[in-house]
C-alpha cells in the first residue's frame, strides 16, 4: 500500500454523502506557474499590483463571449441538487468542493460587479469584494474541480462548473497567476510537440522497438509509423501512449487493429499529441493553437482520415471542438466522420466482421470499464446518443469472456471522474487525487468483491495514470488498470504478411510462457 | 380616488415597467452573448425536434432535478405546478370574458394555491434541515421564500377566511390596463397580497428568479449534438481565423 502524508478514505459498500466539513482543503493549492512557462502562452509572468482590475476586465469580457458563464451566474436557485454530485465534495467533505460551493466563489465576485442587486445590497445576496483572500480561495478550489461535468448532468438548469472554473482559471492566467502543470506542459507542446517533451528521434526509436517487440511476441510484422506522407489515416494519441504502460498496451493494439483492417496510417512527429490542456485553462486561443496543430499535420501528411487514441479530454476537444477550432475538413474523405475514435474504428471492423479474435487470451480478467467523464458527458461516439457508452463496452465484450458493469448509479452519463482530470494529475495535489478518486474505487471495490472483476479498463490517458498512482493508496494493485486497446491487442488475431516468418513451435510457448507470467 | 388606489395603481404600472424591461433586456443579453463552443451534456439529441423534447422535459417534469435530488424535486415541482394552476386561475382577473378554460380550471387554482404553500414549506425546510442545503442557503433565499410563502398564504387567507371584494379587485385591474383607475378594495390581507406579488415583479429580474427564462438559454441543454456535422462557430471566435 502506498503511504501517505494525509489520510486515506475508507471504502464503504454504499455511498455515504459526508456531513459538511468546512475547509478540510482549503492548504490544497497547485505549484503557480513562473513566467517561463506564462510567456509562450500570452500571460503575464507574475501577479501584478493592479491586478483586480485587471481580472475585473477579463471577467467581463468573457461574460459578453460566453452565455454559459453569464446564464450559470444568474440562474443558480441554491435547490441543492448538485451538493451531493461531485467526487471532490464526497472525498474531502469541504463545502467549497460542492459544485454551488464552487460556483458561489465566482459568483460572489460576479454579483458584487456585475450585478445590481449586488452593487447595493451585497450582504443580502453573498456579493463581495475581490480580494486577495478571495482571489486565493479561486486558486486553491478551482484547481479542485476536475471540470468532469457530473454536476451538470444533475442541475436542474444545467448548469456546468467546469465553465464557470475554466473561466475562472482563464481570468487568474490572465493577471500571472497561472498553473504551473498545465502552462509548462502546453509550453511543452508549443515547443517539442507533445506533453511529455518526447522529441522526434525518440518517437521513431519508440515506434520501432514496438515492431521489434510485436514481430518477436506474434511473429507478424505490425507497422507503427511516423510521418510517412499519403498514409490514409493520421493517429493523433496521447503521448502518454508512447511509452508507459498500460497506455503503450493500448497503442500496440490500434496498430494491430490497422493492420487487420489493412489500411495504411501514420503518426506524425509535429502533432504527436492528443491531448489538449488549453481546455483546462480555459482558453479558446491556447486551444485553438494546439487543435491546428493537428490540421497541419493532416495537410501535410496528405491523409485522408484522422482518428483518435484513447485520450478522454482529447476526445471531448477532438469530437466536439475539432471542427470549430480547426476545421472545415473538406479536404478529407467525407465518407467518415471527422475526426474518429479508435473505439468507433475498431467496433465498425468487429460489426463488420473483419476481426478474429481468441478471446481466451483475456481469460485471465474479469473486466469492468470505467467511462471516463468527458467521453460519457462531453462527447459521443457512432451515430446514436449513448453510443459513448456501448460501443467501448461492445469492443471489451468482442475481446473479453468476463464483463461485469460497476453501480448503475456512478457508470455512464453518472460516471465519477477518476479524480485527476482538468488539468490536476500533477504531484502537488496527491492528496486531492487520492481523495477525490474514493467514489469511483468504491464501486470497483465492490465490483471486485461482488463478481471477482479484476481489471478496470478505461479510455483515457489521464484516468490510467491516475489510477496507476492512486489505486496502491487504497491498497489495490497498479496493474488492474488497463487499456481497452490492450484486451484488444491481447485477443486479436493477427494475419500473418508475406514478408512474414511462419511462427515456430518454440516461439509459440515461449509466448504461452509470457503470458503466465502477466497473470502473476 | 382614494390615496390607496393610487399608490397601488403606481406602484403596478411600476412593477409591470421594472419586469418588462429588466426580463426583456435580459434574455437579450442572453440571445446576444454566443456560446462559442459545442456544450451539450451527452448524451443530448441529434435534432433541434430532440432538443424541444429535451427542453419540454426539463421545464415541464424538472427531468434533471428528479434524477439529483427526489425530495427537492417533489417539493419543487409541487411548488411550481400550484403556482401554474394558481396562476391560471388568476387570468380571470384579467380578461373579460374569462375564457371557458380558465373557468373550469377555477376550483384546481385553490388547490394549486394550498400545494403551492405545501411545496414552498418543503423546500424551505430543506433550507434548514440539510446541512449541505444550509450551507449554500443566504439571506436573499431565505426572503425569497417568505415573500412567496407570504403571497402563497395572503391569497389563502382571502378564499378561505376573509373574503374580499373580488369583482371590485377585477374592475381595478381592467381599469389599469385601460389607464383608469377604478377604487381598491382597501382589505389588509388583499393590500398585502398586492405589495407582495408587486415586489416580486420587481426583484424577478435581478434576481435567482433568471433560473426561468435561464434554462432556455442554457448551452448544455440547448444545444444539438452535431459537433462534426456541422461547424459550429461565433463571431468572435471567426476574427481569429483571418
């Protein structure tokens, strides 16, 4: 079991809705950012003296770009709905986590400036001052909201805190008091490419290691190209999918899926990027930036299709903000839609029936899957609503014996989020990760003691490394989080080319050796 | 003219004046700020026939609420259909002659108007009996809740105990609608009513009460789920592409 400096929630078998603890997180607050890391974003380096007019300014600005803000501040009726909804409230029991508790941080600012009621009776309606305590608490609690969209789904009015905390974040980027995590990695990604500052030559060498291990593990030579120009699909995949596991589980299996279905693809080394953390803070014009970045690489690849990796918020920019930010695509093929997710591409082949698979391979799992929050609440995938929910399940049942769903109430559209989405899978908030991560193990946890299940698999790059880190604190393994491209890459059955060596007998069981040892 | 019937007179053509044009510059406000970016929470509809579905839901059975909160949900919609029906009876009022409708719907006013008052006591209780409703409840809920408990209550009062002069309250009413202004019964419990129901017309549109014409505008529920068939871009967001 990993250790901790905080302490770890217990697990219970129903949910429990925590009485009301003020301030349990209010010391909970992310590295700020430094100018290096501000400047290749367009924000000021440092908070400066006249900074609350500065953010003053801003906030109204984006009050006039954004009806989502403006109609979120207005409408809020104080019902109680969504009190009870988010997982950072359920694990760290601070009000200031309930999704109103969030919002009521902004709004106050919002009525005593913005509104009239707020300008002459600011007591009576919660308006107040924008301070430099209150400007703190913005910090400290915005960056506690994963910006997963559960409360959304349960407001009455639809009201979404993750608009009001991406604005939030939006306007404290804006007068220098940006997030370290986010700004650095999308400095990152201006200047190399990708989050994780992995350059070119280290992709290629990636790319090709894969192959060697691919042909020595199936005999079959499964290509995982780079910019190779007129390939038919460009990948676009979160780099975490480049190396670590069980995300390079995942890439393994969409190259084997290209392979079956036989089309030619390719990564490209400038757009080697799925994720898109200019969404976290909140910025259209960083967002922007880095979605044309996946244009270019498709003009210049000369592609015809671009398809997805498994990347949660990437899917939710890719799926729903693409074709804003970057397109029109009419230069790609319009007989698929643009863009498409690895999933949708993979179930079209199963229904096609264009895959074998051995699904015994994955006997040694009991499955369950967890729908990441911007796939289930943000996004869809196939041509009916929902379809974010059934077609990963419909590929994970065509590869796997053993499935079982968690609680029908935290699946789906009801989905809690891992606990390290919206820009907070960084080290400084561990503590948070851990906590707001209780509702979701809770469930698997009683999945794992009702059917056996084993394994969760998941869609998303954030989801696998924030369970891969938190899972030990609640003494489970690291390894029962896997990729659904992994069971994929596990199960299918690759067909041999021709300037492929007819496996020998040898191979075969030192491969049956290897897998033996993965069920240890 | 009796001193009263003016000041109630003014103050009517006041209120009527403030939620006018405070609700109509709001929802222009509204109309005119673009949602720049594609928000539905999904899984949402594929059509605009989809989305009025949606919508209908929403504003008819509170459909969100009722899969968030089941005790804030029968309380809230307790409340909100008695104030429909109290609403409707309330017409009567107004035109002349009343319509065949609005006068079969005459005796489910009454009850519209005791669930009402039922379903703002739930939610009220709520306000204390929650720690996490109490938490978020401020000064301006709570005075919200007693000015509809207080006009919910008034109205009461006059059908079930102290009756007043309902035809005279009609003429008054007719008569401000044709800028004349005929006397108002001076009942303490009818003036209450009017003072209350004329605040709220004043406060509806600086206050929460935006949750009404909010919802239509609200970007997760309003929108269609087309992202990749349709491009979807604001004006604002255009200027950066030149």
């Amino acid at each position: 079991m990993a250790k901790a400096n905080f302490e770890v929630p217990e697990l219970q078998q129903y949910l429990e809705v925590p009485a009301v603890t003020p301030s349990t997180m209010a010391h909970s607050s992310p590295f700020v950012s430094r100018l290096e890391f501000q400047e290749p974003l367009g924000f000021p380096g440092e908070l400066a003296d006249d900074w609350q007019a500065r953010a003053l300014d801003k906030f109204g600005e984006l009050l006039g770009k954004y009806r989502s803000l403006r109609v979120y501040l207005d409408s809020c009726v104080k019902c109680g709905s969504c009190t009870d909804k988010c997982h950072y409230f359920l694990g760290t029991k601070d009000p200031k986590n309930m999704p109103v508790g969030r919002q009521d941080l902004m709004r106050k600012v919002y009525r005593r400036y913005f509104t009239l009621a707020g300008r002459f009776f600011p007591k009576l309606v919660g308006a107040e001052d924008f301070t430099k305590e209150v400007l703190d608490d913005w910090y400290s609690y915005f960056h506690q909201c994963s910006q997963c969209r559960r409360c959304s789904v349960f407001c009455p009015y639809g009201i979404d805190t993750a608009e009001i905390s991406m604005a939030a974040r939006e306007i404290m980027d804006s007068i220098g008091m940006g997030q370290k995590y986010c700004n650095e990695i999308i400095a990152k990604v201006y200047k190399i490419g990708n989050n994780l500052g992995l350059p070119g030559p280290a992709l290629l060498d990636t790319l090709e290691g894969l192959e060697e291990d691919v042909y020595d593990d199936t005999g079959v030579r499964v290509r995982y190209p780079i910019d190779k120009v007129g390939a038919e699909i460009l990948l676009v995949t979160p780099s975490a999918d480049f190396f670590a596991e069980p995300h390079v589980d995942g890439l393994i299996g969409y190259g084997k899926v290209f392979h079956e279905a036989g089309v030619s693809w390719t990564i490209s080394s400038y757009a080697s990027e799925g994720a898109n953390f200019g969404m976290f803070i909140g910025s259209y014009e960083n967002m922007r930036r880095i979605a044309q970045r996946i244009r270019k690489a498709a003009i210049d690849l000369k592609v015809k299709r671009i398809v997805f990796g498994e990347c949660g918020h990437a899917w939710r920019v890719a799926y729903s903000f693409l074709n804003t930010l970057a397109g029109p695509w009419d230069f790609l093929d319009s007989r698929y839609p643009v863009p498409q997710h690895i999933c949708e591409f993979t179930h079209g082949l199963i229904q096609e029936g264009k895959l074998t698979f051995d699904k015994s391979q994955n006997d040694d799992k009991v499955l369950t899957f967890h729908d990441s929050c911007n796939v289930a609440r943000a996004s869809r995938m196939g041509d009916r609503p929902g379809g974010q929910f059934d077609i990963p399940r419909a590929v994970i049942k065509a590869v796997c014996n053993n499935y079982y769903d968690m609680d029908e109430e935290t699946i789906r559209d009801r989905t809690f989020c891992c606990g390290g989405g919206g820009g907070l899978l960084t080290d400084d908030l561990m503590e948070l990760r851990v906590k707001g991560a209780k509702p979701r193990v809770e469930a698997l946890n009683n999945v794992m003691a009702e059917k056996g299940v084993t394994h969760m698999a998941a869609i998303c790059a954030i989801c696998k490394s924030q369970f891969t880190k938190v899972l030990p604190f609640y003494g489970m393994d690291m390894e029962q989080i896997v990729s659904v491209h992994q069971l994929v890459s596990n199960a299918i059955v690759l067909t041999p080319g021709e300037d492929d060596e007819e496996p020998e007998d040898e191979d075969d069981e030192n491969r049956d050796a290897e897998d033996d040892d993965d069920e240890d | 003219m009796s001193f009263l019937t003016g000041l109630y007179a003014f103050l009517f053509y006041f209120a009527t004046v403030v939620l006018l044009t405070g609700l109509i510059g709001k929802v222009v406000q509204y109309a005119r700020t673009p949602a720049p970016l594609k928000i539905p929470t999904t899984p949402a509809p594929l059509t605009k026939g989809g989305v009025a579905l949606r919508m209908a839901r929403e504003v008819v059975f509170f459909e969100s609420l009722f899969r968030g909160n089941k005790w804030t949900w029968i309380f809230g919609w307790v409340f909100h259909f008695g104030l429909f029906l109290v609403t409707l009876r309330h017409l009567r009022y107004f035109i002349d002659p009343v319509w065949l409708p609005i006068q079969m719907i005459q005796p489910f006013g009454i009850y519209g108007g005791i669930a009402m008052v039922l379903g703002l006591a739930g939610l009220w209780a709520r306000r204390f009996l929650v720690d996490r409703v109490r938490y978020i409840t401020g000064p301006s809920d709570h005075l919200i809740l007693a000015l509809l408990v207080l006009i919910g209550a008034s109205g009461l009062m006059m059908s079930f105990v102290v009756h007043t002069d309902v035809v005279a309250v009609k003429e008054f009413f007719r008569g401000l609608m044709a800028f004349k202004l005929n006397p108002l019964p001076a009942d303490p419990f009818l003036l209450i009513h009017l003072l209350l129901v004329a605040g709220l017309m004043i406060v509806f549109p600086y206050s929460k009460l935006l949750h009404a014409p909010g919802l239509f505008f609200s970007p997760t529920r309003n929108q269609v789920d087309n992202p990749r068939e349709q491009r979807h871009i604001a004006p604002w967001a255009e200027r950066l592409e030149q």
